[in-house]
C-alpha cells in the first residue's frame, strides 16, 4: 500500500474528533485495494468510523482522479442513523450530511436539522452541482416500492429508490447488512438493482447472517451484483442455489422444503476463507483487552396457572397440526409458536375469538397482563444489584414484545424507579437523545426497549446488567442485544441474564438457537 494511504490516515490530534487505532489503518490498507468489501467485526469494535474513514479515503483518492465531488449514499436501520450522527462530525467534519426519511430530506448540521427541498437536492447530486461531498444518510425503510409515494401522485410516478437510482453514487455503504437476508425482498432488489452503479460498495454487519448461513450470498450479491468486483472466485457459483448447495446441508422434508441443517463439513474451511477474501473481522477481546467478557446466566420461573392453561390449550391445538403435516415453517404453526412465547412472559387476556376459514383454525386475539412471573424475577434482580459508590448500578430490560415492557413500566412508576422506555413513535432525534444524551447519566436505572427497535446501532454501555425477557429465534439479534452493553465505554463486566418460564417453548427457542449459532461460530469465530 502506498505511503500516500498512511499519511492520509494519520491519528487525529482534536480531542473533539475519534482517533485511529493501529489496527484500524491495518484494515483500511486492505479495504482500500477493494472495490468492494465487507467488515464483519463484532458489535463494538468501531465498525462505523473504520467505514468512514473508508468512504472519505476512497472517495478523496476517486476525486484526485476524476474532478468529481463525491457523493456517498449510507443505508442503515432506523436506530442506526443516531450513530453516524455522532459519528460523522469525529471522522470526516467536511462532508455535507443528508437525512433522508421515507416523506422528508433534512440537512443535518451537528445536532439541528433544517428542512432540505428533497426535488431540488436530488437533482443537485444528479447533475453534480454540488461543491462539497456530500452524504445521504438513508434507512432500509426507503427503499420499498412504494416509499416517498402519495395517493394523489399519478401512476408510474418514481417511488424514493427509483431517484436514488439515478444519481452516480461514489460510495454506497450499507450497514446491519444481514437486513439484506432475503433476496427476494423488495428493499433488498431495489438497492442491488443501481448498486452496480456506484464505483465503491461496502457492507458491514457484525453477525452476517440471521437464520441460516446461505443468506451470506445476499451480502456478497451486493457488493458484486453484476460479477465486476471481483468478489466471486468461484465462478458458477455466484447464483444463489449453486452457492447454498454448495456450502449447506440439507434435507427435504415430507412437505418437499429444501431445509438446511448444517455447513458441509468439507467447505467449512472454504466457507470460511471466501468469507475473510471479502474484508476482517475484530473480535472485541481483541481490540478492548480492558472489557471484561460477559457473564451469562439464567433464572428459571413457573408459570402462573391461567397461563399454564393457555399454554395447554394453544400447544394442543399445535399438536394437532403437527399430526396433519404441518411443516414448522407454516404461517399458522410460525403463529401458535408466537403465542406460546408470549404467554410464557404474562397472563394472556381473551380479547376475541374469531374462526378463520382461510386457515381452517380458530383466531385468538389476546393482550398480556397481570400477573407475570418473569417481571416478578425482573423487579427481584433490580432490588438485588448492588450499590457502587451510591449509585445503583444500571439495567437494560429486552423483549420480544411490547406489552410485557408496559408493564415493566407501570411496575417501576409504582415504585418509583426512574425509567426510559424507547418506543417505536419516537423520531430518530429521539431515540439518539434517548440513548446518547440522557440514559449515560446515573440518576435513569432502567432502560427498555424490543428487540427490534433497541437493539442494534446503539450503545448502553454505561448499564451493567442486561435483562432479555425472552429470546429470539435468531441468534443475529440476540448476539446484536448483548453487544448494546458489551462494547466500548463499559467499566464493568457485563453481566447477561436470560429469564426462562419452565417446561415451555423457551427450552425449544433456546435449542434452536444453540444450532445456529454453532454455524455462526464455524465461518466467523474459528
């Protein structure tokens, strides 16, 4: 690599701006001889600046070539966006910064947004007007076929992706790329489909795939969508069923499903070695030998009798299923399944029963409520911490669903336990406030939020227990769960603790998960 490279990524002095570590111009090297590259490091280990650094490099170098003012397109999710706002003005300052929601475009100057004319700013990049690099900061959201659409538009108006599409990106970064898993989703097809475009991609995500290894090929399809980067070295393989028949073990069920149960054990070092051709991955023990590992634990409960009783009713009738053939896969067993998770968390209350002919099965509409023994076990873990220089130590609450975290709520109002509580209505504004600016300070115990909305892109290292009310089938979000308070800025050993209902489907979750994770740990953790 050339000493031009070196000197560019030389240490910030500005104790306002981050500062590189040695290893983060280790892989900048490497990532700046591709065109197009992945990092695959775990949550926590400065993913985001290294891909800044990456982006402002590659596009200074594309400039020095062409004359043309950069322009990149950053893709995140919802709660991500709060990260490069911090992010951003510590990296590269100079870059003119966008934020792009489904019916608005604001530009974001330190932490004010002013209202940006979206036709004219769009038609600006198109044409290259503009004299500064500029970033569009942009959630996956944005890029259905019906985004930045109103009813009172005409037909065949362009959808949002559509004039993304047209601009000549410099630089497309996609982050939580594993949100790309499905390829047949349509944000993931319209971002493939003018991502070919851009003279640099760049992917990033900490756990690669959600459910199952083969949706790698989704990552890899957009970085070299149209076979020009290099990124494919085997050939034939590029297509997504060669490639999974290739690497995945499987088996065809009853119902005639292709179900993958495995890595062949064969391609396993193979799988591996395509993986790391693509960019690195850094472990957190690796590069933050001052955090201690995590301490995992998990209580069990029993549950309540009303609960058990539902709990019989809905297994039984899962059961019956089952002995018509009904794979696990189903919509109405993926249902029944969802219920039984619920109802091992609190009380269901019937609110309807209503038989659907289309699925020849009666529909039960239920809420939770009072009583629940795992928010019992949640307020004994709180009353139990332990006071650190007269302050008690700080937790984080996850769930699956939103009705136990209410009632967490209502709980902690009761006992007068200071809270924050993310929820889905709040703006991207907020949610960074939330978590950036007030739940740090000592005077919030609790922080709470599902699954989906808290627990990626985000940082709550100031807490030192984490709390997951139940688990998700995927071993993506929970890893992304845990690395919310397993990261940089943490001053404790983290401590993890899963509450479990016995003799419940919590067991299976858990089964389930342990599987996948055993694949994960196999192309990423050798």
């Amino acid at each position: 690599m050339t000493d031009q490279l070196i000197d560019l990524f030389q240490p910030l002095t500005d104790g306002t701006r981050y500062v590189m570590t040695p290893w983060q111009v280790e892989d900048l090297k490497l990532l700046a001889e591709k065109q197009a590259s992945a990092n695959w490091s775990e949550m926590g280990a400065y993913k985001t600046s290294t891909g800044l650094w990456l982006l402002d490099h590659l596009c200074t170098m594309d400039k020095r070539e062409t004359g043309d003012v950069p322009k990149a397109l950053i893709i995140t999710s919802k709660g991500g966006k709060g990260t490069y706002f911090d992010a951003i003005p510590k990296c590269i300052p100079k870059w003119r910064l966008y934020n792009l929601y489904v019916s608005d475009l604001v530009e974001r100057v330190g932490d004010v947004e002013f209202q940006a004319d979206r036709n004219d700013v769009f038609q600006d990049l198109r044409l290259g007007y503009f004299n500064d690099p500029t970033i569009v900061l942009a959630h996956y959201d944005c890029f259905t076929n019906k985004a930045g659409l109103k009813k009172s538009d005409p037909d065949g108006a362009p959808a949002l992706w559509e004039r993304l599409g047209k601009i000549d990106w410099t630089f497309i970064l996609a982050d939580e790329a594993h949100r790309m898993k499905n390829r047949d989703t349509q944000w993931t097809k319209n971002i493939k489909s003018f991502s070919p475009r851009a003279k640099y991609r760049h992917a990033m995500t900490g756990t690669g795939f959600v459910n199952n290894p083969a949706e790698i090929w989704s990552i890899l399809d957009f970085l070299d969508h149209d076979g020009s980067s290099g990124v494919w070295p085997m050939g034939s393989r590029k297509a997504y069923w060669p490639f999974r028949t290739h690497f995945c073990e499987e088996v065809l069920t009853p119902q005639n499903f292709r179900v993958i149960v495995g890595i062949r054990k064969y391609r396993v070092d193979e799988f591996r070695a395509l993986r790391k051709s693509v960019g690195p991955r850094r472990m957190m023990a690796e590069v933050h030998k001052d955090i201690g590992h995590p301490i995992e634990s998990a209580r069990e409960v029993e549950l309540s009798r009303i609960q058990r009783t539902m709990y019989n009713e809905i297994k039984n009738a899962l059961r019956t299923l089952d002995q018509a053939g009904e794979p696990i896969t189903s919509p109405n067993v993926i249902s029944m399944l969802s219920r039984l998770r619920q109802i091992c968390v609190a009380t269901p209350q019937v609110n309807d029963r209503q038989f659907n002919v289309n699925q020849g099965r009666t529909i039960t509409d239920i809420s939770l409520v009072e009583p629940s023994s795992k928010l019992d076990e949640v307020m004994d873990i709180l009353s139990e911490v332990e006071w650190e220089n007269g302050h008690k130590p700080q937790v984080v609450v996850f769930s699956c669903f939103r009705d136990p975290l209410e009632l967490l709520a209502n709980r902690l109002g009761t006992k007068d336990i200071p809270y924050l509580h993310m929820k889905q209505k709040h703006s991207d504004s907020e949610r960074y406030h939330l978590w950036h600016d007030v739940f740090p300070r000592k005077e919030h115990k609790v922080f709470m939020s599902t699954l989906a909305l808290g627990g990626e892109s985000i940082s709550l290292a100031s807490a030192q227990y984490l709390i997951f009310l139940d688990r998700d089938w995927s071993p993506k979000n929970m890893m992304q769960g845990v690395g919310r308070v397993y990261r940089p800025g943490q001053k404790a050993i983290p401590e993890i603790i899963y509450i479990n209902a016995k003799n419940t489907v919590d067991q299976y979750v858990k089964g389930k998960l342990d599987r996948k994770k055993k694949w994960f740990d196999e192309i990423f953790n050798s």
